[in-house]
C-alpha cells in the first residue's frame, strides 16, 4: 500500500452529504430571503420613509409598554433583593 491511498468510510460520506445539504440551504435561505424582500418591495402600500416611520412609531411604542408591565415587577425584585442581602447580613454578623 502507498502512503497516498485514501480509504472510503461510511462517516467520510455522510460527511461530505452534510455538508452539500448545509450549503444548498444556506443558497437557499439567501434565494428566498431576497425574493422576499423584493416582493415586499413590488407590493409595499405605502413608500419607504412612510413605511419605516410607522413601524418605528409600533416598535417605540411596544417598548414602551413592554417597560411600564416589567417596571413594576423589577421594583419589586430589587425590594426582594434589598431584604434578602438585609437577611443574609443579619445571618452572618
């Protein structure tokens, strides 16, 4: 035998399958992904800057009402946290 043969296994197959299957859904996501966004362009209602200026308005305003329903909770933990840390110190003095 040379040093140069190269041995056939089952796993050096599979391999090699995986990674044609990994980049012809990789070219595929990238196909898809640009007819998308050209079709979302052919068929948008309203133009660009209308169109960025709504959804920057929704997304401000779901932040906004994502913090007032959190606030309340995160007062409340640092309330915890405060006489948890005031409960441990008693503990250990």
């Amino acid at each position: 035998m040379s040093a140069n043969s190269s041995y056939y296994t089952p796993t050096h197959d599979y391999q090699a399958q995986a990674a044609d299957r990994t980049a012809l859904i990789a070219v595929c996501l990238v196909l898809g992904l640009g007819i998308g966004v050209a079709l979302a362009l052919m068929f948008a209602p309203e133009s660009g800057e209308k169109t960025r200026n709504q959804l920057a308005h929704t997304v401000e305003g779901k932040v906004n009402e994502g913090r007032h329903r959190v606030e309340p909770a995160l007062n409340d933990l640092q309330k915890e946290m405060k006489d948890l840390r005031r409960k441990v110190e008693e503990r250990l003095s």
